[in-house]
C-alpha cells in the first residue's frame, strides 16, 4: 500500500503559523527575559526611551505605547513579576509581547514567501536556510525589546521592495513568481 504524500504547501502553513506560536511561548511568555531592567513599566520605559541613544528608536517606542494604551482602554493594569523589574506591569509587558509577536509572525511569513517557490514548495537547501533563519530570529527574541524584530520585519519588507536589476520590478515579484526549479 503506497503511502499518501502530504503537500509541501501544508509544510508552509505548518510553518508559518507553529514557528510563531511556538517562538512567542517560549521567549516572551515562558522566559520573561529582562536584559535591560526597569523597562517593564511606563515610567521606567520612558526613563529609558526618552533620552540617551535609544531617544532615537522612534517607531518602536510609539508603537510600544500604542499598544499599551490601546489594552489600558480594554483591561485593568497590575503588577507582573519580571525579574530584575519590580515595577513592572502586565499590560506594559503584554505590548512587548504582542508587538514583537507580530513583528516574527509577519517576518516569518515573508521568510517563507521569499525561500518557497510560487506553489509554495521548498528546496531542501531553502528550507535549511529558512530554518537557520528563523532559529536567529528567535534566538534574539530571548532579549526583550521594542525594535529588535521590527528591524528584522523591516529589513525583509525591504528586500521585498528592492527593485530587479533586469527590469526594475520589485525583486520580491521575480522571486515570487520564479520557476519552482530552484
């Protein structure tokens, strides 16, 4: 009795949404890592972000307090046991969470659509490679930050956006749309 085949594309999907759900959990959730102390809580985030050389990560900051006002207008605030921060609060460490959650589940995604091919198969050195990158990707999850996965969901939107040397499309529709070969 030969054996049915499961598709490469259920290999994506399996990829594309476990990754994530697994790096999240085990990172942000099961490590409550704190490499920088007494950020975990507004005023120590503040303190942080508003001067010295981390002043100018703009965009990760705001979004930090978008999201956190965003949940403050939906939940009750409380305190949450982080080392090395004993002010910190549940909310402010669930925007961390949710914003560099999101950021890896989206550079995840655009990970697998630039190494699969259009039926979304991969080669096995793409899938190694995928895996590699990933793993990178996660490990540098270990430390908590509101712009060190937002870098990395920028630098793939940048590749996505380079322009093609042959003729000035975005590269990411010539990989995309390349033969299922490579």
């Amino acid at each position: 009795m030969m054996k049915k085949r499961i598709p490469q594309s259920t290999l994506f999907w399996a990829l594309a949404i476990a990754i994530p759900i697994a790096t999240v959990v085990s990172t942000q959730l099961w490590l409550r890592s704190a490499y920088s102390g007494h950020v975990f809580n507004l005023q120590g985030f503040l303190g942080q972000y508003d001067f010295g050389i981390f002043r100018y990560r703009l965009l990760g900051r705001d979004a930090m307090l978008f999201i956190y006002r965003h949940l403050l207008r939906f939940f009750h605030d409380r305190p949450f046991d982080v080392p090395y921060d004993p002010n910190a609060t549940l909310l402010f460490y669930a925007s961390y969470v949710l914003l560099n959650a999101s950021c890896f589940s989206l550079s995840n995604f655009l990970l697998l659509l630039l190494l699969s091919d259009s039926n979304r198969r991969f080669s096995n050195v793409n899938l190694a490679t995928y895996l590699y990158l990933a793993l990178m990707q996660a490990l540098a999850m270990a430390v908590v930050s509101p712009y060190d996965q937002l870098a990395y969901l920028f630098l793939l939107f940048g590749f996505f956006l380079w322009p093609c040397p042959e003729d000035g499309s975005p590269i990411s529709y010539w990989l995309l749309l390349q033969s299922p070969e490579r």
